[in-house]
C-alpha cells in the first residue's frame, strides 16, 4: 500500500489536525476532496473496515468498478460515488476504533470526521437541509411538543400523519420514535429542587455536574431521575444542567455553526464547575463522545478543553464510585436476572471498556451477556426514509444477538439505538442506571406518564 494519495499529495503528517474547524481551507471544496482520496486510498489498501458499515463497500466497490474498467483507483472516483461514501456513514466510530493509522500515526487517517467535514463543505455550498435542519434541532421539537406530549405521541402513532412527516421532513413512517413528556426533566428538576446552584456555592470535593441531554430532558426522563438518585445515594452534591443539545445532530447535517453555538453555550455554563474541579457525567454515550472528543474542536480554548477533559460517562463514573465504597453494595431492591446488555459503539470509541456491564455484574443474581454489535442508529440517520432499510439491516445482528440471549432484562446506555432493538424485538432497553437505582431500593419520587 502506498502511503500517498492518488493525487500525490503527501501523507498528514505528525502533529496534523485533522478537524480544525479554525483552518482557512476547512471549508474549501478542493481542499476536502484532496483529503477524501488522500484517506480513501489509505482505506482502500487496507480494507479493514469492510463489514463495519455501508460506507465501506460502497467506497471499495466504486474503487474496483474503476480498477476493471482501466480508469485508475481512488482519483476516479467521482463525486456523485463520494457522494454516497458521505451519505450512508452514520458516524458509529467503529472504523476509528479500529483504524491503525488514526493520529497521532503520520496517516492521520480520520474517516468520520472527514465526512462531517464533507457535510459542512456541502451545506456551505448548498445550505442545511430542511431534513436536516427538523432534525438537527431536537431542543426546538422537544421544547414545543413537552407543551402537549399525548397529543403529540397519539400523532406519531397515526399512519396517515406519519405518511405526512415523512413527505414533510423525510422521517420514515415506519420509524417507532421516542415518547415525549410533562414535564421535562429540567422543567421538574427546578420545580422540586430549585434551580442549579452557581458554582461557588458547591463543595468541589463532592459536587458533580449531570448533564441531562436532550434525551433525558424531553423523552426520557426517568433515566436522568435515577443517576440523580444513584448520585445522591453515594454522597454526591448533583447539580443538573442542561443548557443545549450536545450538537452531533447538528454536526450529521453539517451545520457546523449551529453545533459550535450549542458547545459555546454548553461549555460557558458547565465551566464555572470544571474550574473548581467538578467532574461532569453524562448517561447518552454520543453526548459524552460529544463532550470527550468533538469540544475541543468545537470550543478551541481553555475551557473547552477542560469540560472535555472533565468529562466521563455515567457509568464509568458510577463505577469508580462502587470501587471506592463510595456508592455502598447493599441491594434491597429486584435484581435484573439475566441481561442481554447493548454495547454502544459510542461508550466502545470512548475507550472505557464495558463498565455498565461491569455495574450490572455486581448486583447479585444478574447474569450479564454483552452484545458487542452496533445499533446502525446515529442520531438523525436511522430516522431518514432513505436509510431505514439500512438501519435495520445493519443492525440485525444486534437484534439476533439480543433475542438468542433470551433476557429478563434488556439494557442499553444509548437511548437511541434502542429504538432499533425495539423495533426487531418489541423489548424497550431501559439504562443500566435504572436497573442499578432499581436494585438499590431507591423508590422513584416522580414517574412521567408518555402516553
């Protein structure tokens, strides 16, 4: 395999950034082409990633078609074939993962990100999408249908109506969608707990910031409720924020200056925590992706690179707490009995191993069967009619994995990929950390009603 582009232009280089959002040419169309076929001709010698998602195929595929007609490799390629290899990645991170020749290697190879920039590029030349924009936005959507959620949860049940969203914005019909509640968390975090106390007010050595995501805030509340519950059982001062949507909606539509206004407004209200040492927790695995590995990027200053640097998983977290006794093992409450637990691919790119499963394990009584298989969802992806059927194709295998396991109890971090184990299954995940709060005898003071 050669290790330069089929334009001849040297490998990245150590050091290079790959996604620097700052860059003069970041958004210059013959500037991402030259780096599309420059990590499209590392891919295509390697071919590791071939079964991870439809990108792959449809890249190599169009490679070979040009290789046996005699018309050369990756410089063939034309846009419209591009164009495809764009569209069908839904950013599972799994090639990332697996990549050697991610950076700091001198490949710099980064094929998610390369499409987001490919997104950009394309929304700068043609705007955002309306597609897009509807579902790039679910803080403007969660916001007006928390005013009347059983109104709103009857319509995306109705045929006819679904058939008219999906003319509208693209939404396939047959996509099962998440509930939506009355109150949203926030709205009943400050009812019965008052708002957010400013940061000087908290004691760093126990305080911990929960950010509730967007998920958490509008559709699914109960689990933001129970790491509230969890949190406090172990001593911690939980200060719930959630100022916006982490972005990577946003970021899936190329709309690039939306997702840095969500980080600038994310960042300025969790910061004041950061700097006084607090750690940040957050329980959808794309948002703490988001968080970890995108606000740097986003927000590149010093406080972006401390949230991000403050910032784990809820469950990573909740571990560390059951390690030190902070969180004591005493468990009243229903065990889960045997779980067939999801593996994210967005907890599996934070590099933090399994430690929901490894949570799960300690409640006597559960056997935990990981189902190490991707969801095939992303945030806006599996709700396009044009990738449905893809969606559910690839993740069959989550779905027989989950089946053949015959749980009690099915649990995933990632609210959104359950949607498609719901769909194959007709089991609704519910997060680790509601089976843990569960186990723990802790009694909800509040259950929403998503009817």
């Amino acid at each position: 395999m050669s290790s330069s582009s089929a334009s001849g232009d040297p490998p990245a280089g150590p050091g290079r950034v790959p996604f620097d959002l700052g860059a003069p040419d970041f958004l210059d169309p013959g500037a991402l082409d030259r780096e599309a076929r420059r990590i499209f001709d590392i891919c295509h010698g390697c071919r590791l990633c071939l079964s991870f998602c439809p990108s792959f195929p449809a890249l190599f595929d169009a490679i070979d078609g040009h290789e046996e007609r005699g018309e050369g490799e990756v410089a063939a390629l034309t846009q419209p074939e591009i164009d495809r290899v764009v569209d069908l990645c839904y950013q599972c991170k799994l090639c990332f993962v697996n990549c050697p020749y991610t950076p700091p290697h001198e490949w710099a190879v980064d094929f998610p990100r390369v499409v987001l920039r490919a997104k950009a590029v394309r929304a700068k030349q043609h705007g955002v999408t309306r597609q897009d924009r509807f579902l790039g936005d679910p803080d403007r959507l969660g916001r007006l249908a928390s005013h009347l959620p059983g109104v709103m949860n009857w319509a995306n049940r109705q045929g006819a109506l679904r058939q008219a969203m999906q003319r509208a914005v693209g939404v396939d019909h047959r996509r099962n969608l998440p509930p939506f509640v009355r109150p949203t968390f926030a709205d009943w975090a400050t009812k019965h707990r008052g708002p957010a106390p400013a940061a000087e007010a908290v004691d760093p050595a126990r305080a911990v910031v929960l950010y509730g995501t967007c998920l958490g805030n509008y559709n699914y509340p109960d689990i933001n409720l129970a790491a509230l519950q969890v949190l406090e059982a172990a001593g911690k001062q939980v200060v719930h924020l959630y100022p916006r949507c982490c972005g990577m909606p946003m970021l899936d539509g190329g709309d690039i200056d939306g997702a840095v206004r969500n980080a600038r407004e994310n960042v300025r209200a969790i910061a004041p925590y950061v700097r006084r040492g607090v750690p940040v927790v957050v329980p959808q695995p794309t948002c703490g992706y988001v968080f970890k590995q995108e606000l740097p990027f986003l927000v590149p200053d010093d406080d972006g690179r401390r949230v991000a640097g403050a910032t784990l998983d809820l469950l990573e977290y909740v571990d560390r707490l059951l390690a030190t006794g902070a969180l004591k093992k005493e468990f009243p409450g229903p065990g889960p009995g045997r779980v067939a637990y999801h593996l994210p691919c967005h907890l599996k790119a934070q590099n933090i191993g399994t430690r929901s499963a490894a949570v799960l394990r300690q409640i006597p009584g559960a056997e935990v069967q990981v189902i190490d298989k991707c969801s095939a969802f992303d945030g806006t992806w599996g709700m396009k009619q044009e990738y449905f059927d893809l969606s559910i194709k690839y993740a069959s295998k989550l779905v027989r994995g989950v089946t053949e396991a015959a749980p009690q109890t099915v649990c995933s971090d990632c609210s959104l990929a359950g949607l498609n184990v719901e769909y194959g299954t007709g089991h609704r995940p519910v997060h680790p950390i509601q089976v843990l709060r569960d186990a723990l005898g802790l009694v909800p003071p509040f259950r929403w009603n998503a009817r």
